[in-house]
C-alpha cells in the first residue's frame, strides 16, 4: 500500500529567515573552528616537542640545499602566481570557494564588512584534495618536507595534516614568507615574496574562524 505524505510549508517572516540563517552561519563557523583550533593546537604541540621542527627563513636555504628538504608551499593559487619559491613544491591547503551556500555568504559579507574591497581576493575554502595532492608529488612518507605559507597560520594546519597522514620528517618554516628577507630565497615571479600574501582571504578566514571559536567558548 502506497503511503502519501503531505508537508505544509508554513509561511516565514522574512526577519525569521534572516535570524534563523544568522545562527546557522554561526554555528557552522564556529564548528569549523573548532576543528582549526585542534589542528593548530595539535600543531603547536608538535612543534613545541620537536616532532615538527622550526626552521627560520633566513636557515631555510641550509636545510633544503644541505640537509635535503623539499619546500612545500601550501599557499593558493594566486599567491603563487605573485611570488614562489623556484623549485618548491606545491599543494594549496586553501582554493577558491565558488559555493554560495550559508558559510560562503558569511564570508562574503565578512570581507566587504571588515577586510574591504581594496584587497580583490578570492573567497576559500579548505581543499579537499590537499593530502592526496601531497601523496602525488611525494609518495615517500619518510621525505624531509618543510611546510611553507604566507604568515606561517596555514602551514601550522597543513603539517598537523600531513603528520597524521604519516609524514614524520617535517619542517615548518617559521613565521612564514612574510618574514624572509631578499636573499633567503630563490624568487620568480611579479612582487617580492614577502609581500605575495598581503591580503591573502584564506588566512583572514582562519583568523575569522579562531575569533567566533573564542566568542562560541566565552559564550
């Protein structure tokens, strides 16, 4: 026997929708930060008993050409595309966000509001396919890797990622680009390295991330 259901749809005020969609946005971030402040805790702790070893910019050069180090550079695309490291590997921990789903407005909203739009970045999202992407371009668990990004946030994430998944040789370039000097690295492309992530959206978005974390733990 067929059963038929019937659903009424109820008729919403629009100020209903707007507050109901707000604390979804809400609760949606802040579960994603907590998943960033695990991996930036777990990373932290990995750094702090050396399982995952600091390595400044200006001591970089030393450790891929002398100790064997392949810089892995986890920044997006168009960071890249500014400035790279010549030789590096990469595999973005962040890519573009064509979604226009709650989160994806949120951020919308959050980059005109408070980041402006002066900056004409890409909106992010995390990239789903960073670990096997990694995999691809070094099979070898055992390779020495030294993690790289734009401020060093995101490279924290990223090499807390690849210690799970089993990468034990692992280095993380401290304080990230931002704070190599001219020299520390060999560069192409059109702007100076350290300069390559001024306004960069993906780290902005874990900052907003780790902010509405710590309003969610005050609340």
């Amino acid at each position: 026997m067929a059963i038929q259901i019937h659903i009424n749809l109820l008729p919403i005020s629009s100020s209903r929708n707007r507050t109901t969609l707000r604390i979804e946005k809400q609760k949606n971030l802040r579960a994603a930060g907590v998943q960033v402040n695990a991996a930036l805790g777990g990373a932290k702790r990995l750094i702090e008993s050396g399982a995952v070893r600091a390595i400044q910019p200006k001591d970089a050069a030393m450790a891929i050409n002398s100790e064997g180090f392949k810089l892995l550079d986890v920044r997006p695309e168009w960071e890249t595309a500014k400035a790279r490291v010549i030789g590096s590997l990469h595999a973005p921990l962040f890519i573009k966000d064509a979604d226009g789903g709650p989160i994806t407005l949120l951020k919308r909203w959050v980059h005109f509001g408070y980041i402006g739009l002066w900056t004409g970045q890409q909106f992010t999202t995390v990239n789903p396919l960073f670990l096997p992407q990694v995999e691809t371009a070094v099979p070898d668990r055992d390779a020495l890797l030294l993690v790289a990004c734009g401020d060093g946030l995101r490279s924290m994430m990223a090499a807390s990622k690849l210690h799970e998944a089993g990468y034990k040789n692992l280095g993380w370039l401290a304080g990230g680009f931002s704070r190599a000097r001219d020299g520390d690295f060999h560069v192409e492309g059109t702007e100076k390295l350290q300069y390559a992530t001024i306004g960069g959206a993906s780290y902005y978005f874990l900052k907003l991330l780790l902010l509405l974390q710590g309003e969610g733990n005050a609340n």
